[in-house]
C-alpha cells in the first residue's frame, strides 16, 4: 500500500467520526473559576470529559457529582447542554502527564 492510499483510508475513518450526519460529534466546554471540564460525544467513538483542576482544588471535591452540583447549581437551564447525558460518559481527570478515571 502507498502512503497516499494510507492517507486516504485514514482522512475516511476521520470523517466518519466527525462528519455522520446520523451520529455528529458533539462538543461542550464548561470553565468555572478552579476548573475547565471539556465534553466529547458521538461521531463514533465513546463518550469522554476531561476536567483539568487548579492547583488550589481541593482533592475531596474531584468527583462528578461535585462537578455536576457546580453546574447545576450556576448555569439555570443551560445545564442540560452537560447534563443530558452526563450518566454515559466517563470522566477523567488531566493531571498534565496523564489521564485518571474521576470517581462519582
């Protein structure tokens, strides 16, 4: 196989995930002042968040249901943009040299 047929096989599968007007990718940012929660799904692949906590987070509080309470609590009904299928993603914590599953 030549590199431009590779190219070609790997701009498809991209987007597939991307560009299925039947299962879009989504994406939801969230910034509150201790810390940035970015939301993935559709477009194929599993739903995933990413919350990166500043240095002043208190370790007892990184839980998703901390994270949802935040939201809940200080965006009205726009929660439902990250809350409507909060229960199938899965959560991880970006520590800056990897990702760790955030515990409920």
């Amino acid at each position: 196989m030549d590199m431009v047929s590779l190219y070609d096989k790997i701009k498809n599968v991209v987007a597939r995930f991307y560009n299925d007007v039947t299962n879009c990718a989504e994406f939801n940012v969230f910034r509150w002042s201790d810390f940035i929660l970015f939301m993935r799904n559709g477009g194929g692949l599993s739903s995933r968040a990413i919350v990166t906590f500043s240095a002043k987070f208190p370790n007892d509080c990184k839980r998703k249901s901390y994270l949802k309470e935040i939201i809940e609590a200080h965006t009205g009904k726009m929660a439902l943009l990250y809350t409507y299928r909060w229960a199938s993603f899965s959560f991880f914590e970006d520590t800056g040299k990897k990702l760790i599953p955030l515990a409920e």
